[in-house]
C-alpha cells in the first residue's frame, strides 16, 4: 500500500474519532440543558484580544423619515446635542447628535465646537440618516416588524420625573415603571418574541422573567416607531 494512501487513511480515521467526540459532546450538552434551571446568568469571558485595545463603539445610526422632527425629539427629551448636519446631495442628509462628555446629567458641559472636536473619542453618538424622498416614509420600525434592530437604551438620573416628561411630550409609552412587561404589541416585535416561535409554556416564562427584570424601566417608542429602552442610574432595577 503506498505511503499516500495509508497517510489518507490515517487523517480519515483521525476524523472520524473527532467527529465521534464532537458529537458525544454536542448531545451530552443537550441533555445536560434538560437539567438546567431558567433564568442563569453566564458571565463573559474576561479580557480581550490586545490587539483591540483603543477600540470603542462610537455611535449608532437611524434612519428617519422627518430629520427635524428626530433632532427635536432626541434633544427635547433626552438633552442630546445637535452637532452638525451634512447635506451630501439635493436629498441626502446625515447629522449627528450626542451628550456633553464633561460631565453627566449637566454637571459639564461642551461647546459645539468642542463636542465636534471630539467627535472620535466619544461615545454614545447618534447618527440620523434622512432620505428627502417621498418613499422615505415606507420604513418600518423594529416595533413594527421584527428585524436586526431592538431598541436604543437611555440611562436616567430620575425614572418617575423621566416618565411625567415623556407623559406631557405625548410620547408614545409602551410600558410604565411598575407594569408587567407586555405580552403582545409593539414590545413583543422589537423583542423578536413572536407567539409561534415558543411553546405557551416558554413564552410565559419569557413574560415573567421580562416583567421581573425590567420593572424599574420604561419602554417607549421615539416619532419613527423606534423602541426606547430608559432604566434608572441607581436603585433594584438599574444596569
């Protein structure tokens, strides 16, 4: 037999034990699952790859259908500074927006020169995409229809003052501080928590382990439909 084909049979007995072992695992992980009480807390990993060390996330982007109205709001509601607008041709715009990074909760405070400036080193930036197009007003928000987008997080020094201005700007609250997490609606497609994915038994599970865990929060909708998710800085139910 020559050495070629014994070395073939070599590597493909090689395989076959590790495929073997692979799989043994995958089904000892499996039935292990069974004995796994929910909800469990998994911690990551800690550290990272050094080669990413400098490495942040600097902002996120929506697409809006009204750029003034978002800049409004955003502003209105949440303190967020408009940094600038660019318009790049007849119909396309995109601005930025972000917080003062001198301090929080207006304890400092940046030019808008300043927060420019900084503008690479910042964190929690947004970034408003606008189409001047009349089919501009076909996209559909997460609340609408499930897709990669969830929802954007704010963190508040004061959740009930927080509640009573989203209350007397008319914006549309989804849950309050203190409801049960809702079982359909809105939440539920921003939440990819469609019915026929669980059983009725896992989809209640889900409800209460949701209503548990975000009691403390708000969940709201910005003027495209976007979900926002706003949670105390302190207290049982903060981050």
């Amino acid at each position: 037999m020559s050495p070629k084909i014994v070395s073939l049979i070599y590597v493909g007995l090689i395989l076959s034990v590790f495929t073997a072992v692979l799989s043994c695992e995958i089904q000892e992980d499996r039935s292990s699952m069974k004995e796994i009480s929910f909800p469990r807390l998994v911690l990551g990993p800690e550290g990272s790859d050094p080669a990413t060390i400098g490495y942040q996330l600097n902002h996120a982007i929506l697409n809006v259908r009204n750029l003034t109205r978002s800049l409004d709001f955003y502003n209105h509601i949440f303190g967020m500074r408009h940094m600038y607008t660019v318009q790049i041709t007849e119909h396309f715009y995109t601005a930025y927006m972000g917080h003062s990074s001198g301090g929080r909760n207006g304890t400092g405070h940046q030019t808008t020169d300043e927060l420019i400036r900084n503008q690479a080193n910042s964190q929690g930036l947004l970034e408003l995409l606008y189409v001047d197009i009349e089919d501009n007003f076909d996209i559909s928000p997460s609340t609408d229809v499930s897709n990669t987008f969830s929802h954007l997080g704010f963190i508040v020094p004061d959740i009930n003052e927080a509640q009573l201005r989203l209350e007397l700007s008319n914006v549309s609250i989804y849950k309050r501080v203190g409801e049960p997490f809702p079982a359909d609606g809105p939440v539920i497609n921003a939440g990819v928590l469609n019915r026929s994915r669980f059983s009725q038994e896992e989809f209640d599970s889900i409800i209460v382990g949701m209503t548990e865990s975000t009691k403390g929060y708000i969940l709201a909708a910005d003027p495209d439909g976007n979900m926002l998710e706003i949670v105390p800085q302190s207290g049982p139910n903060a981050v």
